[in-house]
C-alpha cells in the first residue's frame, strides 16, 4: 500500500457489515497518511442470503468483470 497508495478489498459477501469492512477501517486507521484514494471494496449485494439460482449467484458474486471495473475505477483516482 506505500507503493500505491490505494487499496481494493474483494470478498464474497454482503458489502455491508462484512468482513472487509473491518479490514477497510484497519487499512484507514492504521495506513491513512500513504493513501491516495479511498479504500474500495468490491464484495455481494447487500441482500438477505445467496440466492440459489445460478444466474442470480453469478450477479452476486464478485467476478473478473467487477474487479477489473473496481482496479480501472482506483486507477483514475
């Protein structure tokens, strides 16, 4: 994070009260003064539980896709 000055977190779960949550608060909390951007996260929906559809778990389930979005999204920061 020195070098770049940025940080994505990518996790499969709710995007709220998640655990990368907890690790955006550590990341901001002990690392604030080498930030350059806010610390992004790319996790699930906040929705009640994983839907078992297939086409509904790929819409929930961070992918390739939402990540390179998410890195592209940092990069321009």
């Amino acid at each position: 994070m020195k070098k770049t000055g940025k940080a994505l977190i990518v996790y499969e779960d709710n995007l709220t009260l998640g655990w990368g949550a907890e690790c955006a608060a550590f990341i901001a909390q002990d690392a604030f003064e080498f930030l350059d951007a806010p610390v992004m996260r790319v996790a699930g929906p906040d929705v009640p539980a994983m839907p078992y559809a297939r086409t509904m778990q790929d819409f929930f389930m961070p992918n390739a896709e939402k990540i390179a979005s998410a890195i592209r999204k940092l990069a321009r920061y």
